[in-house]
C-alpha cells in the first residue's frame, strides 16, 4: 500500500456533530473528499439540510439526521448508524463558547456549557463505541481547544476552558478504555479559528489573538480539517490518546 492509500476513508461510515457550520462542515467536507459516508447532526434542521445540499451540490451524498446532543445522543447516533450501514467515525465537534467573567457567571449558563461541550462528547461516544465494538473498531475524534492548555484573553470563558480540558481528558481515558476493542480516541485542539464562534477580525481581539501567535493569524476551518481526516484513518494506526495541537503557534510562548 502506498503511503496517500492510507489516508484514504473509502467505505467508512463517518457521523460529524455540529456538522452544519464552520469547522464541522469543513470536517464533513474533508472526510467526504477522502471518501467516506457523512451523516452531519445538530439542532437546526433548515441550517443541517443547507449544508447538506451545498455539500451534495459539490458531489458528496451527505446525510441529516437533527437532533439534540445533549438530550439525545444514542437516537441521534443510532439513527446515523441505521442511515450508513455501520459506523467507522465520530467527529464529536459540537460545541458553545460564552465569554463572560465568572463572577457573572449563572450556574444554568455553565451547565450549558458543560452539557454541550463534555457530556454530549460523553454520551455520543459511549453510544458510537457500543457499534464499533460489535463490527471491530473505529476511531473517534474530539474537537478540544488550545482553551484547555492556556488561559484565553482579553476575554473570560472559564467554563469553555474547563470544559475542554475535560475533553481532552476524557481523550485520553477512553483511548485506554477502548484500545482492546480496536477503536482508537484522539482529539485535536485548533487555536484560533475564523468561524461564528471566534470574531477573529474584531480588532479589539487582534493584539491578543493575532499578534501573540508565532504565525501571526488565524485558521481556516478547512486548515483543521486535514488533522481530523488524518486521525480518522489508517494513517494514525498506532495514535490514540493523542491530542494535536493546531495553533499556528499560538502555545509556544
């Protein structure tokens, strides 16, 4: 096998959460263009279906299934698994960011926060991994954040930050977990990414997030997206517990 063979996800049954926007639609995009079968999932219906269709207008048969990851992620899994015939791939990307100080914090703001970004991941993951222990394996990969190493500023988000360094401590347990099922976890934490989430172009954040970066910018979502296809083929055969940092630097001071 040539080494670009291995990258290749032909036949592979790939669920992406939070598949309809920014880097999660540049992930199913990525993972389709390597060949996989992409189910997308988030809570907008009309906002799935829109990213489906551009998808499928660029020649990738995506498909919907809408749903609430937080309330319930085994249907939504099963529903993706019934869609594609198995599941191979999980890309647990959903996630929220609230920038406030954590004084001003309400306990229901940071239960959201956890719920979406860490028990979703919890809860899709065990649901995805019942499947791929039954057909041999699989490789699930979850989206952390640069938040989970550093401390962000000049704004406050102390509940996203401990929310994904949860996540990628749970990367880690679970790949220890699962390794003899044959299904590998890694995550990647992308720095600062040009997406809804993270007003990169407003100035206010520029000395901050653009200037302290070695690089000195942001991403792309469709710069995050080779890692991600790379995790969820046979190139990263002997990686699990990994999380990759894509950060254009952002972390080396």
């Amino acid at each position: 096998m040539h080494v670009l063979d291995t990258f290749r996800l032909t036949g592979r049954k790939a669920l992406v959460t939070g598949g309809n926007r920014g880097l999660g639609l540049a992930f199913a995009r990525g993972l389709a263009e390597a060949g996989a079968e992409v189910v997308i999932t988030a809570r907008d219906q009309a906002r799935n279906e829109e990213a489906a269709a551009t998808l499928r207008d660029e020649g990738h048969p995506v498909q919907v299934v809408t749903g609430d990851l937080v309330t319930d992620a085994e249907r939504i899994v099963t529903e993706s698994a019934a869609a594609l015939g198995g599941l191979d791939i999980v890309i647990n990307n959903a996630g929220i960011a609230i920038h406030r100080p954590t004084f001003e914090v309400p306990q229901s703001e940071f239960d959201t926060v956890l719920d979406l970004n860490l028990k979703s991941v919890w809860t899709t993951s065990i649901a995805a991994a019942r499947i791929m222990k039954e057909s041999g394996g699989g490789s699930i990969v979850n989206v952390g954040s640069i938040s989970s190493i550093i401390v962000n500023r000049p704004q406050w988000q102390a509940s996203y930050n401990a929310s994904k360094a949860a996540v990628h401590q749970l990367t880690k347990s679970l790949a220890a977990e699962w390794a003899p099922y044959g299904i590998r976890v890694n995550a990647v934490a992308p720095g600062y990414v040009k997406t809804d989430m993270a007003p990169v172009d407003r100035p206010e954040f520029k000395a901050r997030w653009i200037d302290d970066s070695v690089q000195q910018r942001y991403a792309m979502p469709e710069e995050i997206a080779p890692t991600v296809v790379y995790l969820a083929s046979d190139a990263a055969a002997f990686m699990t517990g990994s999380v990759v940092v894509i950060d254009g630097g952002y972390t080396v001071y």
